[in-house]
C-alpha cells in the first residue's frame, strides 16, 4: 500500500510524509491501549455492583449464601438494573418455626413442684436461635 493511500485512510492529508503516518498510527494504538483500560475498569465496577446487591440479598436473607454464585452469574449476564429488579422481588426466607407457635410436646420440658412445667433454657435458646 502507498504511503499516499495510508495518509488518506488514517484522514490525514495526501501529502503526509512517514513520519506523521507513523505518529498517527502511534496515536490510534494508544487510543485503543485506553479503550482496553477502561473497558476493564468498567467490567470491574459492574461486577463489584453486582456482588454488592447479592451480598445485600443474602444478608437480608432473600437467597442462601451457597447460592451467590448463581446470582452473580445471573447479574453477569442480565445486568444490575434486572437483577436488582429481581431481588427485589423476592422475599425474606422465612423459617417454619416463625409461622407456628412452639408446642410444648416438642420441646424437652423440666417437670416442676406441683405439676407443672416450664421450658428448659436450651428449648428457649433453640427457639429464639430459628427465628
């Protein structure tokens, strides 16, 4: 290829001697070194967003921790926006143990003078410790 047909193909004048091709050619691969740059550095927060909404949703309890990697995958491949709309939708796992109350023919009771019972500490404690 000519040098004349370069110059035009990188915009500049027919009249380029080498010396500015070569400073353009220089130009344009530092222009794509930075692109390379911050498209890492965009990839790399948009991952950090999505490992902060799953660590938000685990800890609010809306997903098991040893799920976490299937919910970033997730935000990998839908981006935030769809999976923030996502947890957001779902609820808090909820125990079984908060939607019944505990009955006492569950629980170790201590019988008690006169007849009657109470709940041991460790009852109480397995109580509080589910909900």
């Amino acid at each position: 290829m000519e040098l004349k047909q370069i110059a035009l193909t990188l915009g500049l004048p027919e009249t380029a001697d080498e010396a500015t091709v070569n400073a353009k050619l220089a130009e344009l691969k530092s222009s794509k070194d930075e692109v390379e740059k911050m498209r890492k550095e965009n990839d790399d927060l948009k991952l950090a967003q999505i490992t902060a909404a799953v660590d938000a949703a685990v800890a609010a309890k809306k997903i098991n921790a040893d799920q976490k990697d299937h919910f970033i995958g997730l935000g990998k491949k839908v981006g935030i926006e769809d999976l923030n709309t996502t947890l957001a939708a779902m609820t808090r796992r909820s125990n079984l143990a908060t939607h019944f109350p505990p009955t006492p023919h569950l629980l170790r009771l201590r019988p008690r003078a006169r007849g009657r019972s109470v709940w041991t500490r460790s009852a109480l404690t397995a109580i509080n410790n589910n909900t």
